[in-house]
C-alpha cells in the first residue's frame, strides 16, 4: 500500500461528513451490491467511488465489452483511483450524482449507489433517484447500500419494486435493490 493511498483511506474516514463512513465497504457488502450484474448490463453508472472497492468489483463481473461511468465528488479519492485501476470500460467523473445525465446519454443497465442519502439534501436525492428511474432500462436494477433498512420509502415512491438485503458484515450494509417495471 503506497503512503499516498494510505493517506487517502486515512481522508476517507475523516471526512466522514461528505463520504457518510467510518469504514470502506466490505467484501459482504460489495458482493451483495453487484449481485445484479451480468453479461447483460453493459452500461452501468456508479455514484460514490470513493477509493475504488465496489468499483472493482463492477469491473470484474462485467462484460468486456461495457463500460462504467463512475462519479465521485472528491477529487483526491478519483487520483488513487487512477493509479490503481486500469481500465479501458471505466470513465471517472469528478461531479456529482446529481449531474449524471450531462456524461451518460446511453440507456443504462444498471445504477450502483454508495452515495450518502442521509446527508445529501432531500430534494437532490429526489432527483438523482427520479433521474436514475428515467435512465434505467425497463427490468433492470438501480442498487443503493445504506446503514439502516429505515429510508426505504425514499426509493419506494419511485421504483415499483424495492428488496432490502442485508449483508452481515462491518459496517452492516443493507442493500436496496431497486427495479424498474414500467407498465407503459
Ligand atoms: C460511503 S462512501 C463509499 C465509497 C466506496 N464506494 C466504497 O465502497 O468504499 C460514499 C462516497 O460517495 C461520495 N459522494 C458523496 N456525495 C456524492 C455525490 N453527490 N455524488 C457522487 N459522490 C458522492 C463520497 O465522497 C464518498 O467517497
């Protein structure tokens, strides 16, 4: 581990403010997460890189031929990323999840969101999770971790069907799995 990368997990967990962590995700918790994923999903958008570890994950279950658009807020985390991940299917973007739809103009097979609901402002969390439903293909998943299986109804006003899994891991990761099926 490189002083520059252990100086970014170290940022992680102080910031926790904008990153809503103590920890980095778990191995539970990113496998639950990308358990959607498959051959099938070829353009996946992530929100929340952090330092990469569900990002990973993405890229290895996903096909060869796709790619994953991943944003991330804090500048400094998307620089150890680069470092450690080289991939021709991943485009880091330094903005917000809220800006998505300004870089992703494809169709979207899937959403993994990392990002802190509970601290990001209501009505921006309203509009990232309507805009990710508009973006979503029909059938598909837009997943979402969470601290606590309480905000439930955040996603459910949107989605027709949400499923709460929960990975027993530290911290505990309760998984939204959120799917679109549009009637018309
Ligand atoms: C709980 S951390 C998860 C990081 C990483 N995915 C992991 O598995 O360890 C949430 C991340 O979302 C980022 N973030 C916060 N608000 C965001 C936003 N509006 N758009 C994109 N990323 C955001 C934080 O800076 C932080 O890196």
């Amino acid at each position: 581990m490189s002083n520059t990368f252990l100086k970014s997990v170290i940022d992680f967990t102080k910031n926790v403010k904008t990153t809503g962590a103590l920890y980095q995700t778990s191995k539970q918790i990113e496998k639950e997460i990308c358990s959607k994923i498959n051959a099938e999903t070829k353009i996946i958008v992530e929100f929340g890189t952090g330092l990469g570890n569900i990002t990973k994950r993405i890229l290895d279950q996903m096909p060869a031929d796709g790619k994953l658009y991943s944003f991330e807020v804090k500048a400094e985390f998307l620089e150890d990323v680069k470092d450690l991940i080289q991939d021709d299917r991943l485009v880091l973007i330094n903005d917000g999840a809220q800006n998505f739809e300004k870089y992703v103009t494809e169709e979207v097979d899937c959403f993994i969101s990392s990002i802190p609901v509970t601290l990001i402002p209501k009505e921006i969390v309203k509009s990232v999770i309507q805009k990710s439903y508009d973006a979503l293909k029909n059938g598909n998943y837009f997943c979402q971790v969470l601290y606590s299986p309480f905000h439930k109804k955040k996603f459910s006003a949107v989605f027709e069907e949400v499923k709460i899994e929960k990975a027993a891991s530290v911290p505990i990761g309760f998984i939204h799995h959120c799917r679109k099926i549009a009637t018309r």
